[in-house]
C-alpha cells in the first residue's frame, strides 16, 4: 500500500514500526498525499486534528488508525 | 565581530535564559554555549583547525545548533547540508568542500555510511542518538557523547572576520552544486540588517520549522540568539496541527516561513481554534506570496505584521516591503534593507532608472566571497562594481521597479525552478533521468502549481523496449534526490520538441 509513498532510498530496510519522518520516509508534502490517498482508498475522511505522528507516522500507526476509523464508520451504519 | 560573538554575549548577559525549545525540552544560553564550546574542544582535539569545514548533516535539532557553534568555536567554517540529501549528493558534496569533520544522526547512517565510503576528507564522524561506539582503532566514527567527554580543553582559535564562517550549498544551472562561500562579515552583516528591519526583540519567541540547512533557517537561530530571543525550533511543518498546539503554548511572537508553509496553514479549517494572539510578524520568502495568500494571512493575523521579502543564498537577504505599504503595492519585495545599495541593470551593465526592467545588483558587506572552488561560477556572479577594486553580486533575477523604486519580481535569467522555495535546477533532475537505464532524453521544466509555486515536470524519451511508469520514475529520481527536487509529474513521450542545432527545445513544454 504505502509503496507509492516512500520517498526511496532509504526505506530499503523499513520496519512496521519505523518513523517515516525520522528515517525521511516521507516528508512534509508527502504526508498531504498519503492522506489523501488514504481518504480515497478507504473512503474515509480524515479530520485537521487527526492529522498527527501518532495516527500516521509508522506504517503500524497507520494500520491501527485506519482500522480504527473503519470501524467507526461501520459502527454509524450500523445505527 | 565573529558570527559566534553575538551569541556569546547572549549567553553573557542571561545565562540562566531560555535560547531553545525542541521536542519539548528547554535549553539556557548557558547549557547551549557550555555544550558548543565543549564540543569545539572537542573537535579540536580531534584535529579540526581554523580554516577547516565542519560538515553537519542533520535533522533541526539541539545537535545541530550545538554543532554549528561548536564549529564556530574552533575557527571551522560550517557546512549545514540538508537531512533530505541522499547519498551520491552528500558524497558530491563532502568530496567538493573536504571537511575535516562531519556530524550527523544515527538514524541517517544510510546515506552517510556510503558517503563515507567515498571520501578521504572527513578525520572524524560525530553520531548523535548512538549511545556509545566501541573504540576501533582506525575508525573515523565517534558517539557525540563520547567526544563531548573529550573536550575539555578549548583554546580560542585566531578567527578574524575574513574567515569563512559557512559554506551553504545551492542548486546551480550546471547540474553540479555550487558551495557558497561567507566569511563572518557575510554573516555578521546579514544578520544585523534583518534583525534590524524586522525589529527583533529579546522578548521574542521566534518558530523555526524550516531547515537549518536551509539559510533561511538557519538564520532564525543566529539572528534569535543574537537578540537573545528564545527559539522553538521543530522538525518540520509536516504536522501542522502539531505545530500549531505548540505555538499557542509557547506563545510564539514570530512565524518565518515560505508560501508552501502558509498554504498548508490556510488549508487547516480549525484556524481560528487556536489562540494565536502572540503573533506578532509573519515573515515570507524563497518565494513571492500571491496577492489572495497576502489577503488570507491578513484576514486570519490582522493583529500580525507581514514582512514580503526577497533573498538569495549568495548574500542571504536583499530587499523588504516595510509592512506599511502592503496595501499601496502587495506584489512587491520592496526596497533593499540596511547597509545596502541595490540597482537594476540592462544586458550591457549600465544602470536604469526607476520605472525599468533589468537584473538586480546588489552591493554590501553581505556579498559571498564566491563559490567554493568554482572560479568560472563566481566570475559569472561577482562582476567589477562602481567603485574600483569592488565586487557587486549579480543576482541572475530580473525586477522590475515602479516609478519610486520598489522592486517586482520578474522572472530569473536561467531557467532554475523554485519550488517550495527551494531552487531546483532542471539540470540536476535531468542528470538523474539520464541515469536511468533506458532513458534517451529527458527535460525538466517548473509548471505552475497552487501549494508549491512550479512543480517540477519532466518529459522523456525511451529507448525501444523500455517501459517506466509514471511512479517508477519518480521513485528513481526519489532514491537520488532530495525531496523537493524528484519530478511531481513525468510524462513518456515519442519525442521532444527540438532547435535547429538539435538541442531540446523547452519553451513550450508544459
């Protein structure tokens, strides 16, 4: 998924828990296209103030905010 | 005076005073000037002499700003490189300026280690946020902490003002970076004509969220510290919410920053959230602001100064809009700032009055003493001034001035690209298509963009069997250079348009 966003060269050993911004994965205008692209793939809206490290900084804070963010939304289906 | 002075009599007067915020952490004028010098001790010990250059390629950190000072302190001339640089560049670069030392970060051993490889210059590598490092004998590589633990000794090298004190590199039309060289009466200079325009107090809490590779930054910190302000350097702007939360806590008064910055600030729709009511300047550069940017940043500050500003490395700043006459002529950069003379001139040299277009001169102290080995380059910058025996900088941007001399912004003499702020040469890009297996010709050309100013576009031609997407080219191009530089679009075409002589023709190219 995120192969459209590393900034090359230096994610050849990335792990899930790596820091993008500290191993200069992605970078400041990087981050603005990989919410995008998540927006658009998941189909979910990703608010100012979720637009933190912590929800999209690592590959693992990825997945645990997206995952989050689908169930949310399937929860207000649901209702 | 020293570049380093002003700091030092920063520390002098109010040691016990708050000089950065980083990641959270506070840090006194005295803990920073105890650590630099420590530091310079240390790098003196491990040889570096005046006259040498100390290469620091890092992330905005204590580090970094410990280490430039640090290499003041030992008579050295600093090299802030970029932590974007990727490794033939960084490599380029350490083998074209031959520093005696280089520091950087664990976490970009990736680049450096290769770099290191290929270069005979560097006698000791500094790592910062490595614990410790076995002794190996022969080894250049050094934890940060265990050479701050050999630095006890400093002894106040013969620096006079006509020493360099940096070498910034800059993107040059040939394709080859050029190193530009400032003595500390560059520095010095500079730094006192911009803080004396902007009017800088030592009350004031001044956001650094650009690069101090970048001299825009970097000057943040010398100019900060000079007036004995408190500094709250980030990382980056990548996480603008981020970057705000800070600024409302530490009550930021003065907010640098480039078109790219603002746009992303405007595009955060919970804005008014924050209680921004420190803001006291907002200063833009590296690119002219639009007239709906200028009326937005307004709209959001009305109780904020707006500073419209133009620079180039190769003197630091030239010209400021006193705030005053923003709304008399919001496109304009303004007149030259202190201790300055700035003229137009048309293609034979001769000056032009008020009301022409030409290239901009610019006379001063502030003036680089040249690119670094490059005398070809320099020749084509540094031309005889009015005065015999005088050189004035040749700024290769064209202005226009209206009739009471304030200076628009035409276009630049080569085709350089600034994008984010950052100038880009088409040539380097270019260089970089051509290393890619299959690429038969390629041209880079800055297409206009809302958010980044031009965005790089690169057209290509392949060879018969070849076939690249979009994306596997920019990626190529990501792996070899720094961010900002990779094409944001590439387009595969059948041919490029061409001149009589067979060169590529790029006008017309979009």
């Amino acid at each position: 998924m995120l192969d459209n966003f590393i900034m090359g060269g230096n994610a050849d050993d990335l792990k899930d828990g790596d820091s993008f911004m500290e191993r200069h994965i992605i970078d400041s205008t990087g981050f603005i296209e990989l919410i995008t692209f998540l927006e658009q793939s998941f189909g979910i809206r990703i608010e100012d103030e979720e637009m933190i490290p912590e929800n999209l900084d690592s590959l693992n804070s990825i997945e645990q905010f997206i995952s989050h963010k689908l169930k949310a939304v399937a929860t207000a289906a649901n209702k | 005076m020293l570049l380093h002075q002003f700091f030092e009599a920063s520390v002098e007067r109010h040691p016990e005073k708050v000089a950065l915020i980083c990641e959270g952490r506070r840090h006194t004028y005295g803990e920073i000037n105890y650590l630099a010098t420590r530091l310079a001790g240390a790098l003196q010990h491990l040889g570096v002499e005046r006259g040498d250059r100390v290469a620091v390629f890092m992330d905005n950190a204590l580090e970094a700003v410990v280490a430039i000072y640090a290499a003041l302190k030992a008579g050295a001339a600093i090299m802030p490189i970029n932590a974007l640089t990727k490794r033939d560049k960084l490599t380029y670069i350490l083998n074209d300026a031959r520093p005696a030392c280089l520091l950087t970060h664990q976490a970009l051993a990736d680049v450096w280690r290769e770099a290191l490889a290929h270069n005979k210059s560097v006698r000791a590598c500094l790592i910062a946020g490595e614990s410790s490092t076995p002794a190996v004998s022969g080894s250049r590589r050094l934890s940060l902490a265990d050479a701050l633990a050999l630095g006890g000794h400093h002894e106040k090298p013969l620096t006079i003002d006509q020493d360099l004190a940096g070498i910034i590199y800059t993107s040059g039309s040939t394709g080859d970076p050029k190193g530009v060289m400032l003595t500390h009466l560059n520095m010095v200079t500079a730094a006192t004509s911009v803080s004396t325009y902007l009017g800088l107090k030592p009350d004031d809490v001044i956001l650094c969220v650009l690069p101090l590779a970048f001299d825009y930054g970097l000057y943040q910190v010398l100019m900060g510290f000079k007036t004995g302000a408190t500094v709250v350097l980030e990382k980056s702007f990548a996480f603008p919410v981020k970057v705000l939360e800070t600024m409302v806590g530490e009550r930021v008064t003065v907010f640098p920053g480039v078109p790219t910055i603002f746009s992303l600030l405007m595009n955060i729709k919970t804005l008014p959230d924050y209680d921004l009511s420190a803001l006291r300047m907002i200063t833009n550069t590296a690119a002219a602001l639009s007239e709906q940017h200028i009326l937005s940043l307004r709209e959001l500050f009305p109780w904020a100064t707006l500073f419209s500003m133009y620079g180039l490395t190769e003197c630091k700043r030239v010209t400021y809009l006193p705030p005053e006459q923003l709304d008399v002529r919001p496109t304009s950069v303004g007149k030259g700032m202190p201790n300055e003379e700035v003229w137009l001139v048309d293609e034979h040299g001769n000056r032009l009055p008020n009301g022409s277009t030409g290239e901009l001169v610019i006379r001063g102290s502030h003036v680089m003493r040249g690119y670094w080995e490059k005398p070809r380059e320099t020749a084509e910058r540094l031309k005889p001034g009015p005065h015999s025996g005088e050189m004035v900088l040749y700024s290769g941007d064209i202005f226009r001035t209206d009739e009471e001399g304030y200076l628009y912004f035409v276009a630049r003499k080569d085709d350089i690209i600034k994008t984010r702020g950052e100038k880009v040469s088409p040539r380097e890009v270019e260089n970089v298509l051509y290393s890619l297996e299959g690429v038969l010709e390629a041209a880079v050309v800055g297409v206009p963009d809302p958010v980044l100013g031009q965005a790089i576009k690169a057209f290509v031609t392949m060879q018969p069997g070849y076939r690249y997407s979009e994306r596997d080219v920019i990626k190529y191009c990501l792996s070899r250079l720094e961010n900002f530089m990779a094409p944001k679009y590439v387009v595969v075409v059948d041919a490029l348009p061409k001149t009589d002589t067979g060169k590529i023709k790029k006008t017309g190219l979009r």
